[in-house]
C-alpha cells in the first residue's frame, strides 16, 4: 500500500513539474492542437454526405451501401479509443498524436484513390479507427496542460465545439466543392487532406504532456488492464454510464438530421444541395448559442456560491447546463416532428435544428465538464474514451435506418418517436445530481480527482 501511495505521489510531483513551469503561449499550443485535430477527426465523418448519389452512380450500389462509407468511418471513431486512449495514459501522448494523424490522412488518401468500392470502404474504416485516438486524449490534454480553473473551461469549450461544429459544416462546405469540381467525389477525401496537412505539421511541434512517458520510478499498467479499463468502467460506473446513454442519444440525432434534413428538404420543399445541406449550418447556430447558454450557467453558478461564502463547489454543480441541454433537446424534436409538412415554410422547419444542436452540445459539454471533474487525469481518457464508443456507435448506426424510418412513418411520427426517447431521458442529469455524491463515494479513490472544486 504504501509503494502505491509513493508512486501516486511521484506521479503528482512529475505532473507540476511538467507543467507548472510552461508558458501560456506553450499552454495554448498544446491545448489549441488538440482541438483542431479532434475538428479535423469528426470532419471526416460527414464529407461523403452530399456526394453519396455520385457514389451510387460510380459504385453501382444502392444507397444503403453508398451510406457504409459514413457509417464504418463512424464505428472506427468508436472503436479506436478503447485501445489507443489507454495506452496513451500508460506509454504517452505525443507519439499517439503523430501516429493517429498520420495514419487518418493517409487512409484518407488511400480512400480518395480507391479504384474499387471495397477499398473505399476499408480505407474509410481505418481511417477513423486510427484517428479516433485523438478525441479521447484531447481532454486529457487539456487536463495535462492547464491549470483548474477558468482557463481550462476555455480549453475545453473550444474542444468540445470541434467534433459538434466539424460535422455539421463538412457537407456545406463540400458541395461546394462538388459543385466546382465537375462533382468528383473524390474531392470529399481531398478536402480532408488540404485541412489536415496543417494541423498534422502542428502535431509534430508537440511535446509529451502525459507523467506517463516522463516517469520512470512508475510502473506502467499492464496492456490487457489498460485496453480493458473503458469497458470495464462503462459496464461498473453508474455515473459514465448515465452519461453516456443521454449523450449518446443526443449526438445520434445530430447524425439523424444530416439524412432526414436532406430527405424532407428535397421532398418536401424542393431544395437540393448545396442549398439543403446549408441548412445545417441550424445546428451550427445551436451550438453557439449552447456556449452562451452554457457561460451564462457558470456564471450563475459563481454567483451563487459567492452569496453563500462557499469558495469550493460540487462536482454536481457541472450537470445543470446537462438538465438545460436535455429540455432544449426535447424541444427541437419534438417542434422538427410537428413543422415537417408540405407546403409549410421551410425556414421555420430549418429553426429546428438551433434547439436540437443546442441540446445535444451541452449535454455533451455538461458531461465532459463533470467527468473531468470527477476523474483523475490518469484515467479522464478511458472514461471519455467509454462514453466515445457508444455515442458514435449511435452515429454509426443512426443513418442506416433514418430514411427508412421517416419513409415508412412519415416525419410527424418518426420525429415523434425521437421526442419521446428524449422524454424518457430527460431526468437522467437531476437524477445524477441528486445522488451523485453518493455514487462517486463507491467508486476506487485511485481514480477519482478531488471531490471538491475552487471556483
């Protein structure tokens, strides 16, 4: 027992003095790089959206098939985490960083080249499988390079915005891209590689972050330990798990309106790309609007605490943007349920993604602001990692049977049904608040931070 509390506090030692004695300006390298490169992962995710009936035709395939090419590079985000963030928290961050990104941009290549439709595809899956990583030990990042407090709810603003906004602007901005390209959708991987090259030449400049690499009086954990650790903590934490199921569902309705956006603005009101996909940028304004909504909460928050005297705040305290972002998400589904109809305005059926892009970011940022509370920075990539796998599995699956959904229910009733998942989750994040103290108190004292915030 007490080599482990040695090794704990050689660890916390290692930690300051890695950290405490950088500059800003190297702070914000090492918290702005992992931010683009998360921005760059999940743009990945979208780009063959607008080009999937220039797939269909070049291919030969149906549109279900064309669609794989979205939903394997998704299951790649999911499943890389789960190997690749552990290890990160054992063996180190910085050659993770530069493998994840060279292998994303390279695959990208080879998928942009492909002469076949099985090569696509398998090119796409690797893609986001090896660059996955970089989502999960982005946090951790964070967590490694900045110091509790404000400056690191900026950083984590700024992370958490990348893999909500990339998405969300990746099929605006390649069909215009088509459009100017004779539509060779080639270019939705080519576009991939002319954003990522920058940002693969800021990951070189990186410096190892993680007391994992820099200890040597610290034994690693063993490698099964470690690739297992965000299952096991998904499958025995009462908390990720709540966490994860709400931000789960929110994230997969953000995948479900880049299908049925298209599908009802085309059948419905007549507008084709690029027009149909600019209507996403809906979601775009939601997710600016949640960062308000968000700061405003914290401030509150502050403000509350300050009138009480209290200088240290719960970790519960993050989950009330959650309990926000829950009605918010509830609203925008069920209004994108009733405002879907032929002949209605279509810009009042489009104001329906402000809510939901809202809703799902802040339950999302909610969450990732209370887990990096809760948890230690050894582990804050493994529970993210956890939370990962499920919520782009989701991703993965949602666009596979989107279409078919609202073809066969029509809008009022598929959008109904979503409505009324996101009834049924609504109370997950009071319910976290409320017993919240409780759980955490069963949870290993190794991997749980301090109970207790300074605000």
């Amino acid at each position: 027992m007490q080599s482990i509390e040695k090794q704990e506090v050689r660890q916390d030692d290692l930690q300051v003095s890695i950290t405490d004695n950088w500059t800003t300006g190297k702070r914000l390298y090492h918290a702005i790089t992992p931010c683009l490169f998360a921005f760059l992962i999940t743009l990945g995710t979208s780009v063959p959206e607008p080009a999937i009936a220039i797939i269909m035709k070049e291919f030969c395939v149906g549109q279900l098939e064309a669609t794989l090419g979205i939903t394997l590079y998704t299951i790649g985000l999911a499943l890389g985490p789960l190997l690749f963030a552990p290890l990160s928290e054992t063996y180190g961050r910085r050659w993770i960083y530069i493998f994840a990104s060279t292998s994303l941009l390279s695959f990208a290549a080879g998928a942009g080249a492909a002469q076949s439709f099985a090569s696509y595809l398998t090119c796409r899956f690797l893609s986001g499988m090896l660059g996955s990583v970089g989502i999960a030990m982005g946090a951790g990042t964070v967590a490694d390079v900045w110091p509790q407090g404000r400056g690191r709810a900026s950083a984590l603003l700024m992370f958490v915005l990348g893999p909500f906004l990339a998405p969300s602007l990746a099929p605006f901005i390649v069909a215009y891209f088509l459009e100017a390209f004779d539509n060779d959708w080639r270019w939705t991987q080519w576009f991939l590689l002319l954003v990522g090259f920058p940002v693969w030449i800021l990951i070189l400049g990186m410096r190892e972050t993680s007391t994992a690499k820099r200890s040597r009086d610290v034994p690693p954990r063993p490698l099964q330990r470690s690739v297992s650790l965000p299952l096991r903590m998904l499958c025995s934490d009462p908390i990720i798990f709540a966490l994860t199921l709400h931000t789960s569902f929110g994230y997969a309705m953000i995948f479900s309106f880049f299908s049925s956006f298209s599908y009802i603005l085309t059948l419905d009101y007549g507008l084709h790309n690029p027009q149909s996909s600019l209507c996403l940028l809906s979601l775009a304004i939601g997710y600016f609007c949640a960062i308000l909504l968000f700061l405003m909460l914290e401030a509150v928050i502050r403000m509350r605490l300050k009138s009480s005297q209290q200088r240290l705040s719960q970790p519960e305290d993050r989950l009330i943007p959650g309990i926000a972002g829950g009605v918010l998400l509830l609203a925008g589904e069920t209004w994108y349920a009733l405002s879907a109809r032929r002949g209605g305005s279509w810009a009042v059926f489009v104001a329906a993604g402000i809510p939901v892009g809202g809703g799902a970011f802040i339950l999302f940022l909610s969450a990732i602001n209370y887990m990096m509370q809760v948890y230690d920075h050894r582990v804050v990539a493994s529970a993210i990692a956890a939370n990962g796998a499920i919520r782009y599995s989701l991703g993965a699956i949602c666009p596979l049977f989107t279409i078919q959904m609202y073809e066969r229910l029509g809008a009022h009733w598929a959008g109904g049904t979503f409505a009324l998942i996101s009834l049924l989750l609504l109370p997950l994040p009071w319910l976290l608040m409320q017993n919240g103290q409780r759980l955490r108190s069963r949870l290993p004292k190794r991997d749980m931070a301090t109970s207790d915030v300074e605000t």
